[in-house]
C-alpha cells in the first residue's frame, strides 16, 4: 500500500509540473494532454485515501517500485522543461533548430502519455484488488 501511496504523491508532484505548465502563456502542451493532467488529477483526488492508509511494512520491491515510479515523473518533468526551454529558444531567435524543438516537445508528449498509462494500469490493478473478496 505504501508504493501506492508514493506513486500517488508521484502523480501530485507531476500533476504541479502540468499546471505550472498550463498556467504559462506560452505553454507547448496541447489542450488534449492538459485534459489527460485535469483527469489524473480528479483521480488522485478521489483517490485520497490511499495516501491515509499506508502499510507499516515495505519490501525491497515496493521500495524498487516506488523509485521507478518517481524516476518516471522525474524523466517526464525533465524532458517537459527541455522541450520547454527548445521551444523559447526558437521563439526566441536564439538559434535553436526548429526540428530540435519539435522533437523535443514530441518526447515530453510521448512520456508523459506513458506516464498517464502506468497510472492508469495501477489504478486498474488497485481497483481489481479492491474487488477481490477476502
């Protein structure tokens, strides 16, 4: 339960990255991807008692797990300040290649689309979980 509740925090911490994005006039994102942040973020919301009810013990894979997770929201909050700073370097004149940029932009779009599957397979997999009868 515990890499459940850090994989939450995780999303949080990569939901903060979007908005901040999205609140940017010149943000890079489509309005798709900040419809996919909106989602994440209800569902984490609705979601809140998984922070409330940690488990006391945790195993070496749920410690590998958690980090992998929080690797993956770093990798995505990386790569979405480069295609950032890619893109103000073009509209900037700075000499930035336009297909740098593009490319760029693509990969934080395709990692954070992979992001918002991994969530939603764990979410999946919680509610399966929750589904079993005991």
């Amino acid at each position: 339960m515990e890499g459940i509740s850090q994989a939450t925090n995780i999303m949080n911490q990569a939901m903060q990255v979007a908005n901040q994005s999205a609140q940017q006039p010149d943000s890079f994102l489509p309005a798709s991807m900040l419809e996919q942040a909106d989602q994440i973020k209800q569902a984490i919301s609705a979601n809140d008692s998984l922070q409330t009810s940690q488990a006391s013990a945790t195993g070496e894979a749920g410690t590998s797990f958690a980090n992998m997770l929080k690797s993956l929201a770093q990798d995505v909050s990386v790569k979405s300040a480069q295609a950032g700073e890619a893109v103000q370097g073009v509209l900037a004149g700075e000499g930035v290649p336009l297909h740098q940029a593009v490319i760029a932009a693509e990969e934080a779009s395709v990692s954070f689309q992979l992001m918002v599957e991994v969530r939603n397979k764990l979410l999946e997999s919680y509610q399966e979980l929750m589904r079993m009868q005991v």
